[in-house]
C-alpha cells in the first residue's frame, strides 16, 4: 500500500507548515499525531514564530528557567503558565508598549526617558502587581490595566519630565497643563458622590485627570462600570473614553499615526484630525481646528477648550514671504438655532508673523454655553484676517482664513 504524499514531505516543508499554526493548541495536538510529529513540532522556529506572534519576550523569559539556554517551547509553557489568564491583555498591551516606545525613542525623548520600570508580576521579588488588585479588583475588564502597569509603572515624577505628559499638554493663558501618566504609588480612588475613580493620569496644575470608574449606582454599571472618563465635579457631565485597553491601545495608535501634533518634544492633548477636528488650506496656510470639553472646570455651563493651528505649506501660492494675523471673527451655534457673532484683534493677546524662519502657529483658548440664556453651545465657524507683510509694513490687500465648521463634543451627563 503506497504512503500517502504527505508522509513523503522532507522535514523541511513539516517545519514550515507547522510554522504557520498560529496557536499553541493546533501545535500541540499535530505534536501527537506521531513521534516524528512530535519532533518536528518541538523545533525552535515554530515556537518562536508563536511566541514573536503573542509579543513575548523572550529574553526575560528565558532568564527565569533554570536551564542556561532553554528550548523555546520551554519558554512558551513558562510564559503561558506566568500570565495564566492574562494571555490576551499581555498580547495586547506589550504590543502597544513597543509601538509607544519605538515611536517616542525618535519622536519624543523626553517622554521615552520618563517611562518608569515596570512592576514585578505575581509573586515576583520586586514590588507585585498584586498589590493593585486591592484597589482595581480582579475584574476581567482590569486585566489590561494591570499589564500596562507590568510593563511601565508610569511616568517619572521628576521636575524634568513634568511637561512631557505621555496624555497630551495644552498651553490656555499661560496656564500649562500635562497629563502625566501616575506610578503605582500614586494612584488614588477618589469619590465623588456615589462614584469612585482610579486616577491614573494627572495634572497638578490644573487638576485634569484620567480615571476608571471602580465603583457607581447599580443604574449606571452597564454604561460606565471600568471605562475611563473625565468626570466634571458637581455637575457629573462626562467624557467617556471606553475600556482602559480599548482607550490606552487607541490612543497610542492614533499617537504613532500622527493624530498629535507634537511640538517641542511636547505631545498636543488636542487631535489634529477626526471627531470634533476640521481643516481648510486657502493661500497655501493650512487652518486646523479641535475642541474638547474642559471636565477640569466646575462652572454650571460647558466650558470647551479649542486649539487653532496655522501652517505655511507653500509660500508659493502665499505669494508673500510673510504674513501676519490682524483679526478674528466667529460665529457660534446654540440650541434651538440661537446664533451668536463674535470679533477681536489678533488671538490670546498675540498678533502672530508666519513666514519661511517660523512657518508654524498654534494657539489654545476657550468658550462656552450662552450663559446669559443658558443655551447649550452646538458648533461654530468663522474666519481670520492676515495682513500680507506685517501690520505696520503691508505689502498687499488683505485676505481670510476660514475656520472650518465645527461641532462641540457636547458631553453626557448622569441625571
């Protein structure tokens, strides 16, 4: 009886199909079909193949076996064993952490410097994530959490590194705020009403934060039981940011994609692109918009912060090589299709110059709800005047930049 053709491949070709088993329990059991299986199953590249796939790393692992040079099927079991039930957070959230630590090596070394060590795991000598779990419970939903902690305890608190908030700055009236990702030994539930919230991103000026919800009405469970939120004291509006793994994973994607400007080594806390974002190009500058809610101010009304950023991308089509800001005009939208006009010289006291040495502006500042008839801000547009040249040379006619229409991130709120 003649051999079936698969018994006639060379090990080769059997290593490099097993190779492309994606799972350790498809490997495993092609390892007990026979003796030759189970041979070839065991060869290194399979396993690294699996391992390289769950972002493992190897060489920590490796160094906790007894064995000076240990199989990587060794190591796969061991890895597997530690972060028991922890297998896809760990996949997860290291993928990400080396994605943030290649991007901020090149593009923010101040913030890669600050990436703290990270915690010991279960039973390890060194201070254990285990101590978390007093605080966050061992929810399914805080298994992310826990391993981002495993693999940097936040940030540095040193004054150094204080601007570098791994969450995004913004600079309103000479007020700096940097939202600085907190170590273990930082982290605070705080309680406001009958919510609880991890903080485990801060800003000691002017108090903005990043939380969990660890504990809420039984109501309110489902909607935002573990998400992180800024959650705006007295009033309970709310940003919802989503799971911790689904917020921490995106936002480092949407980091390493260019979402965030990034200026003096400094990350912007407001996108240049998406939701609540808009841009226009008229004479080769490039107008950008973004707004966010301020959930770190505690008026009765909305309070939103925007950031406007002008860019020279073509001075040919300027046509000039300078020009400066003379003017701001805006117009806003209310509930219930109120509408408002505003005007001004210039932008936060300042008549800034673009030209070839300084091709780049951006500003922050803020609005809110109509106060006066308590109506609730929905959007707003408008325009800026330039003076080709400089306000006291002029070299041409002035012209607009257009402020893209754009619509508030108006938050929820618990009632």
């Amino acid at each position: 009886m003649p051999l079936p053709l698969v018994v006639k491949l060379p090990a080769e070709l059997f290593v490099l199909i097993f190779e492309r088993l994606l799972d350790a329990r498809s490997i495993c059991e092609c390892s007990q079909v026979c003796r030759s299986w189970y041979a070839l199953t065991s060869h290194d590249s399979v396993w690294n193949t699996l391992l390289t796939q769950c972002c493992v790393d190897t060489r920590t692992e490796s160094g906790l076996l007894s064995e000076p040079h240990p199989r990587l099927k060794l190591v796969y079991a061991h890895w597997h064993q530690r972060y028991r039930g922890f297998l896809d957070s760990y996949t997860r959230i290291r993928r990400s952490v080396l994605c943030l630590e290649s991007w901020a090596e090149t593009n923010c070394p101040p913030l890669f410097l600050s990436l703290a060590p990270g915690l010991g795991w279960m039973g390890s000598e060194s201070i254990p994530v285990r101590e978390l779990l007093s605080v966050v419970t061992d929810s399914p939903h805080m298994r992310d959490f826990l391993i981002a902690y495993h693999l940097h305890d936040g940030q540095r608190r040193q004054r150094r590194f204080l601007d570098y908030g791994l969450f995004g700055s913004y600079e309103c009236y000479g007020e700096v705020c940097s939202l600085s990702w907190l170590s273990s030994r930082m982290l605070q539930v705080i309680a406001m009403g009958q919510f609880k919230l991890l903080v485990f991103a801060w800003c000691h000026i002017t108090r903005n934060y990043l939380g969990i919800v660890v504990g809420c009405p039984p109501a309110h469970s489902t909607q935002i039981m573990h998400h992180v939120v800024q959650l705006q004291p007295q009033s309970y509006r709310f940003v919802d940011r989503g799971l911790f793994g689904d917020f921490f994973t995106g936002y480092i994607r949407d980091l390493v994609n260019g979402r965030y400007d990034i200026q003096d080594d400094v990350i912007s806390m407001l996108p240049n692109s998406g939701p609540h974002t808009g841009t226009s190009v008229s004479r080769g500058i490039r107008t950008t918009v973004s707004v966010m809610f301020c959930p770190d101010e505690t008026p009765a009304f909305r309070v939103y912060r925007y950031q406007i950023s002008f860019e020279v991308l073509d001075f040919a089509a300027l046509g000039c090589a300078s020009v400066q800001l003379k003017s701001r005009h805006w117009l806003m939208y209310y509930q219930g299709e109120r509408q408002a006009q505003s005007s001004g010289h210039g932008v936060v006291g300042e008549f800034p110059i673009l030209s070839e040495a300084s091709p780049y502006y951006r500003y922050c500042s803020r609005m809110t709800d109509d106060e006066m008839d308590d109506l609730m801000l929905v959007a707003f547009e408008g325009y800026f005047t330039m003076v080709p040249g400089t306000l006291v040379d002029p070299t041409g006619p002035d012209f607009t930049l257009a402020i893209p229409y754009t619509v508030v991130p108006i938050p929820m709120e618990i009632l």
